[in-house]
C-alpha cells in the first residue's frame, strides 16, 4: 500500500519529538538527541536508514529508512505533524536542513510489503523522505542529518519509537563543477492557474437564481391558467316579479291595437298559468285546466277565492280551445283578474331593518 504524506487523510506520520509517546516499564535511551522507547513486551524494531553522501545545495536528498516489524503493527500511525517546537526539528534546522512541504509533488512516499514468502508475519515498511540542504553560507559544506524518531504503534495501541543514525553528507553549490560559471538566464514563464472563487460562486448564484426563477414563472402561469370555479349564479327571480313584467310586456306589446285578441289572451293566459305554477310548486304550462284546479286545492291559497282563479282559466280556455273570439273589452277585464291574482298571491315583504340613530 502506497501513500503521499499530507495529501490523503490516513497519510503516515514524522513525529519530530523529544518525548516518549508510550508507557516503558524500562528506562528510554537515548541517541545523540532522539529518545528511543520500546512498549513494554516489545523487540526493538529493526531500522536502517541510508542517504546519499553528496548532494547539492538547494536540492533534495532522500532519506530512505526501512523498518522490519510485526504484521499486526503500523509505522508512524496518525498523520503528518511537523511539530517545529521539538528538539528533533530545532536540531534539523541547526544543521542546515528543511522539510519540503507535504502536500505537493516533493512529499515523502511510504510502502508496505512482506518480508517473504517464508515470513508472511514479517513487514517491511519503507518510507523515503526528502530533505533539503540549505547551507547558511556558499561553498562546499559537511552537514550532520541528526536521528530522527519512528513511531511504531502495537495492535494494542501502545506505542515505540526508535532512532534513525547520524549521517554526515557532503553539500555542493549547484555550480561546484563548473570552472567558470556565468549567471543563467531566468527559466521560462510557467502558466499560473488561480482558482477564481468569486466568479464561480457568483456563476452558481446565478444559475440556482435562473433555475428558481424559471421554476417560479411556470408555477405563477399554471396558477393563472388554472381552472376557477363559475361564479355562483344569481339568486332566481321571485314568480310574481317575472309574472307582473310579462303582464305589463303584454299590455304594452300593441296586440289590441292590431286586433290580435285571441294571442292576447293565450299570453295572458301563459303568463298567468305559469305564476301559479312556480308560486305553488308545479309545472303550470304542462298542467290542464283540471289538474291546476286540483294542485291548488291541495296548495294553502290565500289572498283569493278559488272560484276566481276557475272562472278566470274556463274565459281563457274558451278562447284557446272553442275558437271563441273576445272583444276589447274582454281582453282589457282578462288582464284585469290575472295582474289581481298575482297581486293577491303574492307573499308579503318584509321590511327592512334600519339602524336606530344614537340618542
């Protein structure tokens, strides 16, 4: 298995520190500066460490460590924590060198495999971490890499660290080898990408603000578009308004005045039959002669005597049904009684309430 330090949450850990990080039933050792403990029941694992000798200032040197341990340990086991307060790192800075930082392409690598195939139980964890040498002053320098702790920790959870050795690598300047070095012109121009967060957090705003709005739109068209109920329909008329206008149509209309005396009557007669009907609860158009007789029998008429309203259909019926011609005068009496039948059948108003002034 094979990580970048730094750039994956689960990346291995260089604890640059002076303490120990687990209980020790024995005394810790110590190596030049790097204090070495081991969990109680526990072998010191088996470290070494190997970095080129020569090296050039400004430029990398990798510190290749490898460590022999049990198949239920894990090497360095939290994360990367550079914790430049320790004595560890003080003295690595003394001696001239820096910790690249982890998170780009010069960040330390880590990979784990068995020991072989006779010791499956038997890991061996190599973990290759590049140094920088920075020299305070020009010229060819020996510099010291102090030891640096390794952490082991225990399935258990108990913890060991041990010491990598004192190596002592010889620095060059970048330009040691030549005899006359001349000033080198500046590398091209790299392409610099820079992440433009307002213009994509204004883009997003935007679009969620289009996507909201069209969606308000086409829920503010559907709701004008949607179906409305019909307004309620006007109360109906009471019967006798209705029956008094056609009367009063009727008398109006210029039929005596162009003889039409029987069509005068048959309208009288309709109108009439009609109020009856709609006032006392049935159908007074389709209803003979007998049968209006007989609905208002049954009907609490009031206002009017029976026989009138008999008399008043039997004048009509002569007329309609024996061919019986009226003159003028009759027209101008039928009239007459049916305005006074519908006159005396209608129900009475009421009056309306009116608010008492304040005393």
């Amino acid at each position: 298995m094979s990580a970048r330090l730094g750039a994956v949450a689960g990346a291995i850990v260089l604890l640059f520190a002076s303490t120990a990080l687990a209980d020790d039933a024995g005394a810790p050792s110590s190596v030049n500066g790097c204090v070495e403990t081991i969990a109680q029941g526990a072998a010191r694992p088996l470290v070494t460490d190997t970095i080129d000798p020569r090296g050039r200032s400004g430029y990398a040197s990798v510190l290749v460590v490898r460590v022999e341990h049990g198949k239920g340990e894990s090497v360095l086991p939290g994360g990367l924590e550079l914790q430049t307060s320790s004595d560890a790192a003080k003295q690595l800075r003394t001696e001239g060198w820096v910790l690249p930082e982890q998170d780009g392409s010069g960040g330390a690598h880590i990979t784990s495999a068995p020991l072989d195939a006779a010791h499956p139980d038997r890991i061996i964890t190599t973990l290759e971490l590049p140094l920088v040498a920075l020299p305070k002053d020009p010229g060819r320098h020996v510099l010291t890499l102090p030891p640096l702790p390794i952490a082991i920790a225990r399935a258990s959870g108990e913890v060991s660290t041990a010491c990598t050795h004192t190596h002592r690598v010889t620095i060059d300047d970048p330009t040691a080898e030549a005899t006359d070095p001349e000033p080198k012109p500046n590398p091209p121009p790299m392409p610099q990408r820079e992440e433009w967060t307002a213009m994509k957090r204004g883009v997003l705003i935007g679009s969620v603000g289009i996507v909201v709005g069209a969606l308000a739109m086409w829920l503010l068209r559907r709701w004008q578009r949607r179906p409305r109920p019909a307004p309620p329909a006007p109360p109906p008329r009471p019967p006798w308004e209705v029956a008094l206008e056609r009367i009063d149509e009727i008398r109006h209309a210029g039929l005596l005045d162009s003889e039409r005396y029987g069509e005068y009557f048959d309208r009288v007669n309709d109108a009439v039959r009609w109020y009856l009907g709609a006032r006392y609860g049935f159908e007074g158009l389709e209803s003979t002669t007998d049968e209006t007789i007989h609905e208002l029998k049954q009907s609490a008429l009031a206002g009017v005597a029976l026989e009138d309203v008999v008399a008043f259909l039997a004048d009509c019926d002569l007329v309609k049904f024996a061919n019986a011609t009226p003159a003028p005068d009759d027209c101008a009496r039928v009239i007459e009684i049916g305005e006074r039948i519908v006159r005396a059948t209608t129900p009475p108003q009421r009056p309306r309430r009116t608010k008492e002034a304040p005393r």
